[in-house]
C-alpha cells in the first residue's frame, strides 16, 4: 500500500465550502491534468475520478501529489475489494460505490477513510448509512427528483444525502432545498465543447457558475 501518512486526509471543511463532488469519468489524463488547477481556482473542492475510466490511478496519484492539500481527491465506481485496493494505493481521500457493497463499505470505515455508496431506496440508503457510510449516493437521481429526497428526508433526517445523476446547473438549487447534503455533478459540469476546444477560461467560469449556485455555508468548523 502507498504511504498514507504523508497525504492528507478527505477535509470536510473543504467539502462544506463546496459540497460538490465532480465525476470524471473518460477524460485522458492531460486533460485531467489542465483541469485540476482550474476546478480549484473556481472555488470547487471535491473530485471523483472514476476507477474505469482508462489511467484512473495515475490521475488520482497525480492529483493528490500536487493537490492533496486544496482539493478533496477521490476514487468512484468503486465495486469490489480490488477496485478499493487499487483506489487506495492510488492515495484516494474518500470512495463513491455505485452500489452496496458491504465488504467495501466496512474496509473503507476501518480504514478511516470517508466513503460514500450508491443507494436507491429508502431501504438501501439506510443499509449503507447503517455499515459506516460518512454520505449516502442517492443514484440514479434523474429518475427521482429532488421530491424524493425531501420525502426520504423527512424520517431519515440524520442521514447525509448526495444525489448523483441528472444533476445541472438548472435543478442544483432545488435539490438543496430539498435536503441534500451535496449533489454529484459529472457531464453537466465537465462540458465536452469547451474541453474539445481547449477553451479553459471558458470552463473555469463554467465551473464558477456552479459555484454561484451551492448554498453559503459559514466557516466554523
């Protein structure tokens, strides 16, 4: 296993300035590399680098070498022991499953490190709340609307929800006000026009737009 020692730990004061997490998943690791300075200039926090997309490891050992200590670096679809062994080698801050996955979910909680796995109904989000999960992944979101997590809310208030799928800049808003705790973003928030062309200022207010739209949060912590 890489040296954990030497890297940060998943900031929640970082998370809470930003509770965004923004999925990459398919980008080459040059354009990974343009991006990770300007995700943070825009004021986000958070970033998942899924592990099927092609160089996975390398990006997040990238990322956390030279960003470890201003953005949240973690591994997404995260499926079995291997992929949480491979994520975590790489140095991931935190994990987002797609699923439930119990060995997974508990190996991550003994390792103190933040984990936060897909669930669909009420029955699942709690499952995953109830084995350590630091934030449920309330996926897929396009399917249920920010109702559903009000509703979800209502008995399982203590519960931390992140919806993920379907999220833009055009329902953020309403998903906050529903209750949710921070939203997943992938291709609404990595743009695939402005990455194509290489148009980098344009991606960085792009991203700004996004951070317009997250609730303010004080700074105690």
């Amino acid at each position: 296993m890489s040296d954990h020692a030497t890297q940060p730990p998943f900031s929640w004061a970082l998370f809470s300035k930003a509770p965004l997490i923004g999925i990459i998943r398919g980008l080459s690791f040059d354009v990974v590399k343009q991006l990770l300075p300007i995700y943070r200039e825009a004021g986000l926090t958070t970033l998942e680098i899924t592990m099927n997309t092609s160089g996975a490891q390398a990006m997040i050992r990238h990322a956390i070498d030279n960003y470890g200590d201003g953005l949240n670096i973690g591994a997404g679809t995260v499926c079995t022991k291997d992929d949480l062994h491979k994520a975590l080698d790489a140095g991931a801050q935190f994990i987002v499953t797609p699923v439930i996955n119990k060995k997974v979910i508990k190996a991550s909680v003994k390792r103190g490190i933040p984990i936060f796995p897909g669930a669909f109904t009420p029955s699942e989000i709690y499952l995953a709340w109830s084995l350590g999960a630091s934030m449920v992944k309330v996926y897929p979101a396009t399917s249920l609307g920010p109702d559903y997590i009000k509703d979800v809310k209502a008995p399982l208030d203590q519960v931390k929800l992140v919806p993920t799928g379907g999220i833009s800049i055009d329902n953020m808003a309403a998903y906050f006000q529903a209750g949710a705790d921070g939203l997943g973003v992938g291709g609404h928030l990595f743009d695939k026009d402005l990455i194509r062309r290489n148009d980098w200022a344009g991606l960085t207010q792009h991203f700004r737009e996004f951070v317009k739209k997250l609730p303010v949060t004080s700074d105690i912590n």
